[in-house]
C-alpha cells in the first residue's frame, strides 16, 4: 500500500513537470513568432487606424475594409508575407488609396481598430484629415533635384498644392535653368501614395512611410519662440539635470591651451 | 439511392453548409454579395447584423483592448446559438478545417492506421490547456496570440482573400492528423474547439442513445472523431450530454439499428438537476 501511494505521487509529479515543460516550450515557440511577426513597422494600414500598438490587439481581421475598398487597394497578411497575419494593409506602388470622401472601409469596421472619430470633421467623414502615412523623398534618386523637369508627384497629389508643393531654385550647373523640386508639407500629407504610384524613377523616389518612422522628434528643449502655439509645449517641458561636470578653469585659459581640455 | 442518402444525409447537410458558407463569404469579397461579408472572425450578415467569434474577443479583451459594440453584440449572437441551441456544431458544421482533418481521418480509416497503432498517446484536455495559455500570451504580449496562429481563420480568409503560404498549414495538419494523432488537430490541439466544448455542454440539440436497439457493432464508435463521448453505448439510454460531442452525426449515419438519434434535451430533467 505505501508503496503505491508513493508510485502514485510521483507519477502525478513527473505529469505535472511534463506538462509544465510542454506548455513552456510551446509557450515560448508561440510567443516568439507573435513578437516576430508583430515587430514589423513598415506597415501602411487603412485611414482612421489607431496606434499600431492597439491596432494589433483591437483589429478581429474579418477583412471587411478589404472587401469595402472600391480599388482593391487593401490586402490582408499572407502567410509569408511576414506581416501580423491577417491585419489590412497596402502597398501604395502597386495600389495606393484613391482617398474616396464617404471612406467605405472606415464606418464597416466593427472593432474599433479603424476608429471613425479620427477621420470625421464637424461631423462629417473627412478623408483629407486621415494619416496613413508620410511621403519622403529621397532627392538622390528624384530627378528634379538633378534638374530634370519632372512634377509627376505634384500633379497626381490629391491635395494638389498643399501635401506637395513646388520650389523654384536656381541652377548654377548651367546658369540659366531652373530647379523646380517637390517639398512635401507633412502636416498635411495623408499618406495615401498617390504620388509613390505616379513617380516616374524605377524605384519610386518619393514614397510613403509611417510617420512614426518618418518622422524624428524635437523633443521640449527645442521651442519655436515665435510661435505663440508651440511655446505651449513648455506647459509639458521637464527639467532634465545634464550629469556633464563643467570645468573649473577659467574661459580664457583654454584660447591659450592646446588640446589637453578636450581630453 | 435511399440508403444512400440515409447513409449520408448529414454528412451531405454539413458539407453543403460549410462549403455554402464558404460561397457566401467568397462572393461577398469576389462579386460584392451582402448576404454574409467578411469572415468567420467577424462577418456582417445582410448589411445589418453583426456576427464575432467569442473567442477572438475573449483574447481581445485579455490583450486589453477596449471592445467595440459591434463585436460585444456580435460575440452574444454566436454565444446564444451554441450555447443554446448548437453545442459544438461550429466544429463540425461551420469550421473550413473540418474538411482537412475529416479527408485525413476517412484516409486514417481505409489506411487501416489505427489498427497499427493503437494507443493515442495524448490527452484530450490539451486543447483546454492551450486554450488557457492563448489567453496568457494575449495578456502578456498585448496581442490576440491565437488569432496570428489560428489555422483555422487563415484557411477561412485564404479561401476568401488568398491563401499565400497557408496551404502549408493544412498540409501540416492533414499529415499530423494522418500520421501522428487520430483526429489530433480538433480532438486534441484546437483551442476553438476547446472553447466550443465548454459553450456547447448545456445546448438543447443532443444525440441519444436507445440501448434497447444496440446491437454494440460499435460503427459509430469508429467514425466519431471525439469517442469518449460516446461511453454509454451498449450500456445505458441517455443523451450524450459532453460539450465535446460536435453534433456531427455520423454515428447516426452509420448506425443500422436506429440506436441514435437527434434529440431535443430534456428540460424537465434539467430542472431537476438545477434545483
């Protein structure tokens, strides 16, 4: 009897202990893929999505802003595409977002993860306030920066002359010629990748990014003081104390040193 | 033909709802039909109702996200109907997988697999577990966890919106379900069907079992895919009550002596219990 009250134990044991070992290892595999497949940033979703973050845990992936979309713009993840399966997404150089005014795939959405209030003005759905994205270029590879006349960009931008404006510039290489580059007003630009669509380089020169990517950060040290706006920001500035410990010679001394005080 | 279509007649009712589903859904995307748009994880039924998997929100909310009403209501509908009425039926009626792992356990059977190996060396309660540790890795890493994994949504909307590399998926599973494990996906793993088993357990639709006709030829033993369930056969005349049943009735196809049969549970007994 003792015995096999002891036999019994430790096989209760050993199958708590497979268990564990079981769920820990699948845990692990199961948890390693979702943080490989959520790392991926260059994800351009539909207009009115939240916080790529929320997004993932909000977005059901039922596909009905895909089937809503009247251009096919919208794809759901693939497996192998490498992308948090089965979340919306475009690819603006294959199909961009033709900016529809009654945005179709916005309202269907039953999630919440395409939020409505973000793109309605006054009431009233507003595409040209939806963020999809950034447009940068890279003035390398756009010919215009070369002095090649190209307004491709500018002219397929659906907020023609806002998002995308032209600058005139001087070409010293000839003298007598003009430059006339895109500059795109971030502000304003949706994302939409109409102007990536229409580039006529190879590679497109203008393209469209999240703006969390494309963008950097002043952060609150920096204030445009002239600006009555941005000096708000100071409300929100912290002190941050600088741990640099600053020289006790004098000034002047160091114009008559060499280097040794930039040791 | 009649034996035929006694023989088959569910079978041919489950096949032709799930593949009508599937028509229904693929329309939608391919030819704008508004009868039922989106997929299994969320669908809006003509134009007006909302339909979500209980499950998806289940991990949606343990991920921390705030739920819309579309799909609290949604997730009510489709917990009502199998709560109530259904049981486990998604499995069996609705689920697209049920057609791979069905084609590999009919191929398991003519193969003659399992009289070379007997023993299924698992536990049926592993869905349950997996179950509990998708909700743990939703909480943990803020994301639906099943959901990215899901076989079952990336077949669905494959099938809808294109399939890419999930074909692999279902050739994964056909063979893990040929080879290693008897009906080891939806029997075993699945944690859907885990949490369709706990839905399920006080629906009304049940099969019952007449002793009194039971000849024990054990047919419907064989062709159930979840067999436990069917302990009283040949021993006692009662419904089978285990959410795990999926209401597929093939052991009522292929029982000769009319020993199974669809029944509505009874309330009255159930009354009693509840007092």
């Amino acid at each position: 009897m003792e015995n096999r009250a002891v036999s019994d134990r430790r096989k209760f044991i050993l199958k708590m202990a497979r268990s564990a070992g079981i769920a820990a290892l699948g845990g692990f595999v199961w948890s390693a893929y979702v943080d490989e497949v959520t790392a991926s940033q260059l994800l351009l979703r539909p207009p009115g999505a939240i916080k790529e973050e929320d997004f993932l845990k909000t977005c059901i992936k039922c596909g009905l802003c895909v089937e809503a979309c009247p251009y096919n713009t919208l794809l759901l993840a693939k497996p192998g595409d490498n992308k948090p399966m089965g979340t919306p997404y475009f690819i603006p150089r294959d199909i961009p977002c033709y900016m529809c005014p009654d945005i179709p795939c916005v309202p269907i959405c039953p999630s919440g993860a395409l939020d409505e209030a973000s793109v309605t003005t006054n009431g009233v759905l507003d595409i040209k306030v939806a963020d999809m994205g950034l447009a940068v270029i890279d003035d390398e590879s756009c010919i215009a920066f070369w002095g090649i006349q190209c307004d491709a960009c500018y002219r397929a931008c659906p907020l023609l002359g806002e998002a995308i404006s032209v600058e005139y510039k001087k070409n010293d290489r000839t003298g007598k010629h003009a430059f006339l580059t895109p500059i795109v007003h971030s502000n304003i630009c949706t994302g939409c990748g109409l102007c990536e669509k229409a580039c006529v380089t190879e590679k497109a020169a203008i393209f469209v990014l999240p703006r969390e990517v494309a963008m950097g950060k002043a952060g609150n040290y920096y204030i445009k003081g002239w600006d009555k706006g941005d000096e708000k920001r100071l409300e929100n500035a912290k002190e941050i104390k600088t741990t640099t410990e600053i020289s006790k010679d004098s000034a002047v001394d160091s114009l008559n040193s060499d280097s040794e005080d930039f040791k | 033909m009649t034996t035929l279509w006694n023989n088959y007649r569910y079978l041919i009712l489950r096949r032709a709802t799930q593949i009508g589903l599937l028509l229904l859904y693929f329309g939608a995307n391919a030819w704008g039909w508004t009868i039922l748009m989106g997929n299994l994880s969320s669908s809006l039924f003509l134009n007006i109702v909302p339909l979500s998997d209980p499950y998806a929100a289940l991990q949606m909310v343990a991920a921390g996200a705030i739920l819309a009403t579309d799909i609290i209501i949604g997730a009510l509908i489709i917990t009502m109907f199998y709560l109530l009425i259904g049981g486990r039926a998604f499995c069996s009626w609705v689920c697209p997988i049920n057609l791979v792992t069905d084609a590999a356990a009919f191929l398991r059977r003519k193969l003659n697999i399992d009289s070379i190996s007997k023993r299924q060396p698992a536990s049926r309660n592993m869905r349950y577990w997996v179950l509990v540790l998708s909700l743990i890795i939703s909480l943990m890493m803020g994301v639906t966890a099943f959901e990215f994994i899901s076989p079952i949504s990336m077949l669905h909307r494959g099938i809808i919106f294109g399939l890419g590399f999930g074909w692999a998926a279902m050739l994964i599973i056909f063979l893990f379900d040929l080879f290693v494990l008897k009906n080891g996906w939806c029997g075993y793993v699945c944690p859907l069907g885990g949490f369709y088993s706990l839905v399920g357990k006080f629906s009304l639709i049940r099969v019952h079992h007449t002793m009194e006709n039971c000849t024990s030829c054990m047919k419907c033993k064989t062709v159930c895919p979840e067999q436990q369930v069917l302990y009283m056969i040949a021993k006692e005349s009662v419904d089978v009550l285990s959410g795990e049943c999926t209401n597929c009735a093939r052991c009522i196809e292929v029982c000769d002596d009319e020993a199974l049969g669809f029944s509505i549970r009874k309330l009255v007994k159930n009354k009693r219990t509840g007092e």
